[in-house]
C-alpha cells in the first residue's frame, strides 16, 4: 500500500525545535535516519498544495482483505547492507525527502503504474540474532534513467560518486496493522504543517526491548548463511525485516529448496512460511503441502496436507544439516515444481523386498527367490508432518510403494515417527497401523516399532516354513537380534515343530524345538565374517552326532575392475544334494576356494567364470578300499584340488515391444512392463578334481537352450506364458570316491512353464529329469498372485519335501541384485561342484 506522504514546505512563520526536544529512538530500533536541529528560513513560499480526495493510508474507509505483497510492478531484487556500512547524511536524506513529498503529489494510480525496480535474483545475508537489524538499502531516485532505476547499485558499486539521489533510502511499505499492534494514528493531509516530533522515528511496537525474542543459537549453518530468493513480485518491510515474495517463488538455503506460490521471509528470526503449492526438497527427499512454516535456527518445521517421496538410502543424511563447508548444499537441485506436473516416467523395479516363509534350496537353471532387500522409495501422505534434523512425525499418515494412485498397497497408520539411528538404520514407530490391499480388505500390523536395515537381515514376526527331512513338516520360528552394531550382527532364531509335536504327542519334548544361529561381521571393507549354526533338535544326546550343522566363512574381495573372491571356510555336516543319489552329508570340510565373477571377453558376446579350491573333506564312500575294517561308519578324510570355468553366450532370436508403463496397461500385473523375447542360450562347463587317494574325476558338458516369454500379462486371459527347456550332455573320466560330488547324471533334460490364468493368477512348474535313467530328479510347483506393487508364490517340491511361501514387495528404484535365500541350508552339487551361498 502507498507510504503516507509529507506536505511540501510549511509558510514562512515555523517555530524551530532544539535538540533537546527530540525523542530518543529504542535500544533495540534500527537507526533509519537522524535529524539534526531543523532551522527553517523565513521567505516567501508557495501556497500549500489542496489535499488529495482520497483517504488517509490508516483510515478505516481503507478496506484490507488480507495481508499481502504489492505489485510493484516487475519483480524486485532487495539487498540487505552490511552492520557497520557508511551511512548517508542526515542532510542529505532529508533534502531527499522533501524530493520525495513533491513527487507523492502526484496521482496514486500515476505513481503505481511506474515500474520499480527490476526482476532478479535476491540474495540477503541472515544477520544474527544477537545483532541489531540493519540498516535499510537506498531507494533508487525516481528521476533517474529508465536503466539506473531498473539495476540500482550502491555508490561505490557504479561510479564511485556519494550524490544524494544515490543515497535515498529504500522507502517500502510498512507491515498492515493487525488487532495485537499498536494502532497507527491517521496522517495529516497533503498541506497540513508536519510538527518536528513527526520527522523522528519512533521504534515499532513490536520491535521493544522488552518484546525482543532472545537469542536462538543456530543448528546448523552459521550467522551470515546466505539466503537465495527468486519471484516475480517481492515487497520488503524495512521495520520488522520480512520480506514478502509472490509469483513461482524459489528460495534455497543451505541446501535447501523451496518452491510455492507465496513466500514471507523473516530475517532476523530466520523464519520461513509458504503457501499454496508448496514443494521443500532436501536432497533426494521431497516434501509438499498448502502451508510451510521453516524455522532455519532450529532447522525444523512442519507442512500442512503433505505428500511426497522419502529415499531411504540418503534420508539420514538429508534430514540433518549440512556442514559450513560442504560444497554440495550450494548446488542447486531442479525445481520440484516441474518435476511435480510431469507425467511418471522411466519406472523401473529390477528389485523389492522378499520374505519366504518355509524351506527351500538353489535348483539349477532356476533363480533362486529373494529374501531380505530393501524399498528405497517410498510414497506417503499425511495431515501434518513435523520434521527436524533427526526425522519426522506425521498424523493421519499413509505410506505406499506403488507410484500410482490409488495404490494398490498401503500401510494407513494415526502417527508415525521416521528417526535416524545410525548410518545404515532408521526407525519408524507407529500407532495403530494396518496394511490394506486395493483400498479394501485390510490387516493390523501388530508390530509398531520397524527397523528400516540397509544390512542384511531377514524380516517378520513370526514365520512359518515346512521341511519333512530334518524337522518333521510344518514348523514356526522367529528371529532376535542380540547384537546389532555397523559392524557386527548376531542373530539367533528358536524354531518349534508344530507337525512333529502333534504326530508324537509330545508338545514339550526336547526334539520338537530347535535353533539356528547367524553371525555376520565387517572387518573391513573388503573382508567379512560369517558364521551359521542350526539345531534341528535340542535334545543333548541327538545333538551331538546328527543335529547340528555349522560353518564358519572368512570371505576376502580381491580386485576392483573384475573382483575376485577368497573364501577361507570350515563346515560340519553340511547337507547337500546330488541330483539322482539324493541328500549327502559332509561331515566336515576346511579349505580355500577362489570364486571369479562373470567376466565378458570383450564384444564377443562370450562370459567366461572359473572356481578353484582346495579342500580336507570327511564324507561318505562306497570304496572298500578306502574305508578301515573295524569302523563305526563309512567315512573317510581325502585331500581335495579342484578347478571349473565356464563360457556361455546368448543369442537373442525375436524380440517384441513392451506396453507403456502405465497402471492399465505395462504395470498392471507386474512391477516392469513384460518385453516379449525369444532366446538360444550355450553354455559349456570343463571341472576337474582330483584326490589324496590319486583318483581323479573329469568331466566336460555342454548346454543348449530355448527361453522366452509370450504376451504382455496385460489382459484378464491368457496374456502371458513364459517357458524354458535345455539339454545337457556331459563326458566323463574318472570316478570321485565320495558320494556328494560324483557325477552320475550324464544326461539331464530341464524344463519349465508359467502360465496366466485369470487375472493376477499365474502357475507352473520346473522339473529335472534324469535321462539315463528316465526318473524325475527334481520338480518345484508354483502358484502365483503378481500384483504391480506386491506378489505371493506357493511353492513345493515333492521329491525333496520341501515347501515355502514366498511374499515380495516391488521397488520402483531398487539398485543392485539380490543375494539367494538360505532357505533349509540344502545346497545343490552341479557336475561335482557345490554350489556358493
């Protein structure tokens, strides 16, 4: 709104005032301007000027609606000058306001049409709040150039000259009165004498000692932290230091972004609030709502009706404040209003998070399913969100995965609070909280209190599996964590086996339970500890001899480009699979085996992979010759040395188009829109191994295959088949004197199906058959629930007695591939080689 107006010069008879007579300003006011003894020259004057029709500024014939910046025509750039700066003189800023009074004359809308000062970026230095508040920027001279006026400058800045047009103060609107201010007393109309009391500045109310907000100590950042503030219209009021911006606002501070329609800065409290449309970006983190209130000292706040994304890999790191030298907080991160009115794009889940409820083991040309992950991405809304540097709380709050609405699966909860723990584990703890599948059927989540563990660890509360060999069926477990450090976690899992104690009728017997055990440790980056053991009865006399498995695994990375891995590792009883000749237990192993990782043989298309090792094994034989004659069972203990490398290449035959990836079409089964394909797969494979008892096996496969998939799984029937099928033909020479190891299926025949069959329902099946003998080695069973943001597979193989269940939750911006489960800890034995955890 206009600044009231002085008169033009009073008539010649003026009484003088002394000095003595002038109030003295507040301690706490800033100096705006000081006026000596005022002596005034008798002299003929001009008659004074008729007032103007219009009302006073604080008349109350003047309707406010509300508080709001005015439009000063382009957008402003202010700038806040330094405590202390060379300050013009108090003649001269007088003799300029007198300048000014005769340019106020002027009609009001003749004065609101003139442009003021030019649209560019602000950027003002937070004073401290222990500091007086400074001093007003100058206000650029109404009569100057068209170009002065648009890009004022200090004096200093542009020519070097002091003139007093350079030094007019910055003369901008004073805040509107509210009910808790102290009214302001109407102006005296155009031609009325101005008394000497006038001309003095008196402290605004709210500006008193005795009202002055102690001092607040920042958290982050320091006293002159720069703020950057960017808009189409900005209105500052020189009293209380608060500037109001409007019109596609952007403000960024300490790494910090803020976008919004309107924007009211506070210098000196270093207090930000925003509204309509706002957007807070802290590194990956985005927040938006209707209303932000942002206290920079304290760096905390909160949004009102807020939605947005939390990255959980850099959560911690966003949510607390940067360092004063971190260069990375001045980089300036894309608007998020732009981001926020495109249309989803580039969705991709080449990952999620597995839990898999039973027991199972790694099957040759089949991937293993997932257990553990993590959901890097995540998708909520709330009614309020109060947030610091150590997390956030919000009420009413929904969390999602699914980047489309509605979502197909949320979690609803009243409260919810997001805290950093340390650097690789964030809590959330909530209140009341539930899982709901397609804004429908619901579940309670019991457990209120989740830990989000960027380590490896295995999730639920309590889970069920089935394992007929070694626990007797059906059993239930759940895992504690005693100890969890960056660097060490220990784990120890009680198991009860319901199946076992109905059929022998003894619900507290000793051998129904059992406990398996896990330990993993960090000893430096590129070396690690793992350590596993498992009871499968706790009965002393069985645990001994057959019921108790344990390894211990020392695992170095050598290599950067291709790393390699060195496995040092002891194992007892360790259960194997050897496909015809079944289950085969080691009854202890220690050695040293050098794993390679899949390296491309330059644009040959070619992968080439090699194992060596060297083992001390005790197992079962069948060689007499070998065994003593007065034994107690038919193991022996051999020196082993064996090498394998494999070359495998693909050759892609067909390929088809994906659907766009949207939720009716690309997205609506499945986490990533289905490419349809046709490929060859080759392999082939030379092991050798040979024994302290000089017998050696050799052996030589190939592999050919054909895999592919059909139909987008888009459509309600039969829109999707995938399927595999591959022969191997292997060439022996030699025979190994265990029995874990020796190759005896030389001819395997592997297949595989899956099939849509109504909706999100999907079965199939994937088998080994043994041509030599035309028996069935092994046969896994599926079905499948696949949803875009979830899916459950039932899984069960009869020949190995082994069943799961098998819950995933799909990331949409999930980086890196999966370890394979542990399962029942049974590991397959390929051409005499066992397979790597």
């Amino acid at each position: 709104m206009p600044q009231p107006v002085p008169p033009p010069e009073p008539p010649s008879i003026v009484s003088t005032s002394q000095p003595g007579e002038f109030a003295p300003l507040a301690a706490s006011t800033p100096t705006l301007f000081s006026v000596p003894t005022r002596t005034m020259q008798t002299g003929a004057v001009a008659a004074p000027t008729p007032p103007e029709t219009l009302p006073p500024e604080s008349s109350s014939s003047i309707s406010i609606p509300k508080r709001s910046a005015v439009l000063l025509g382009s957008p402003i750039s202010v700038g806040h000058s330094v405590v202390g700066a060379k300050q013009p003189p108090a003649s001269q800023e007088l003799q300029a306001r007198n300048r000014n009074s005769e340019n106020k004359t002027q009609p009001v809308k003749e004065r609101a049409a003139a442009p003021v000062l030019q649209k560019s970026l602000s950027v003002s230095q937070l004073p401290s709040v222990d500091q007086q508040p400074k001093e007003p920027p100058p206000e650029p001279n109404p009569r100057e150039s068209e170009d002065d006026r648009l890009s004022p400058l200090p004096p200093s800045e542009e020519t070097g000259r002091e003139s007093e047009d350079d030094r007019l103060p910055l003369k901008l609107p004073p805040e509107t009165p509210r009910e808790s201010d102290t009214p302001v007393s109407p102006s005296p109309l155009e031609g009325e004498p101005w008394s000497e009391e006038e001309l003095v500045p008196v402290s605004p109310p709210r500006k008193t000692q005795t009202q002055q907000p102690s001092p607040v100590t920042p958290t982050t950042g320091s006293n002159g932290s720069v703020v950057e503030l960017t808009s189409d219209r900005q209105e500052y009021e020189v009293d209380r230091q608060v500037v109001t911006a409007e019109g596609d606002v952007l403000l960024r501070y300490q790494g910090s972004v803020v976008d919004a329609d309107r924007v009211q800065l506070n210098l000196p409290n270093r207090i930000v609030v925003g509204e309509g449309n706002i957007a807070l970006k802290r590194g990956a983190q985005t927040i938006r709502g209707d209303r932000l209130e942002y206290f920079f000292a304290q760096d905390s706040g909160f949004v009102l009706n807020a939605s947005g994304e939390i990255y959980q890999p850099t959560a911690g790191t966003d949510f607390s404040g940067p360092l004063p030298n971190d260069t990375r907080a001045f980089a300036r991160p894309l608007s998020d209003r732009i981001l926020a009115n495109q249309p989803l794009s580039n969705i991709s889940s080449p990952g999620g998070f597995g839990a898999v409820f039973g027991a199972g083991r790694t099957i040759q040309n089949q991937s293993a399913f997932q257990q553990g992950g993590t959901l890097n991405r995540l998708r909520f809304q709330a009614d309020r969100i109060d947030f610091d540097s150590e997390g956030a709380i919000a009420r009413n709050v929904r969390f999602t995965n699914d980047p489309f609405s509605p979502p197909e699966l949320e979690v609803r909860a009243d409260t919810a609070r997001f805290r950093r723990i340390s650097p690789l584990v964030d809590e959330i703890t909530s209140t009341n909280s539930r899982l709901v599948f397609d804004q429908g059927f619901s579940i309670p989540i019991f457990q209120d209190r989740r830990l989000i563990d960027r380590r490896e660890r295995e999730p639920g509360i309590v889970t069920f599996g089935y394992d007929d060999g070694d626990r007797g069926g059906v059993f239930a477990e759940r895992t504690f964590q005693l100890i969890s450090t960056d660097k060490i976690l220990f784990r120890v899992t009680p198991q009860y086996f319901i199946q076992k104690a109905i059929t022998e009728g003894d619900y507290i017997d000793p051998s129904v339970f059992g406990v398996r055990s896990r330990l993993d440790a960090t000893l430096s980056p590129t070396t690690t500890l793992r350590g596993t053991a498992v009871f499968t009865s706790l009965d002393p006399e069985e645990i001994a001899e057959d019921e108790l498995r344990a390894s211990l695994r020392l695992r170095q990375t050598i290599g950067t480009r291709y790393p390699h891995t060195l496995n040092l590792e002891y194992s007892y009883r360790d259960r194997l699979f050897n496909g015809s000749l079944g289950f085969q237990t080691v009854q202890s192993s220690i050695g040293a085996v050098l794993t390679s990782p899949v390296i491309p043989l330059g644009n040959t298309g070619i992968n080439l992979s090699y194992q060596a090792g060297a083992q001390i094994i005790n197992a079962d034989t069948d060689r007499i010759d070998l065994l003593d004659p007065v034994r107690t069972n038919n193991r022996v203990t051999l020196n082993r040395y064996q090498g394998s490398a494999t070359l495998s290449r693909a050759f892609t035959l067909w390929r088809g188009e994906a659907l766009p990836a949207t939720p009716t079409e690309g997205l609506r089964y499945t986490p990533v829109p289905i490419v349809p394909y046709l490929q060859l797969t080759t392999s082939a494979t030379g092991v050798y191994s040979g024994y302290s008892s000089s017998d050696t096996q050799a052996s030589l496969s190939a592999d050919i295959g054909l895999q592919g998939q059909i139909g987008h799984f888009s459509k309600p029937f039969l829109d999707y088949t995938g399927f595999n099928v591959s022969l191997s033909q292997i060439a022996r020479n030699g025979t190994s004197p265990f029995l874990f190891d020796r190759l005896v299926d030389t001819q395997v025949l592997y297949a595989g199906i899956t099939q849509q069959i109504y909706g999100p329902f999907r079965a199939g099946f994937q088998t080994a058959i043994s041509l030599d003998t035309g028996e069935s080695i092994s046969t896994d069973y599926f079905l499948e629930y696949s949803r875009r943001t979830y899916n459950v597979i039932l899984r069960y193989n009869p020949v190995l007695e082994l069943g799961s269940i098998s819950l995933r939750i799909n990331d949409f911006n999930w980086l890196g591939n999966p370890d394979p489960f542990p399962g029942s800890g049974v590991r397959p034995v390929i051409q005499g080689v066992p397979a790597t955890d």
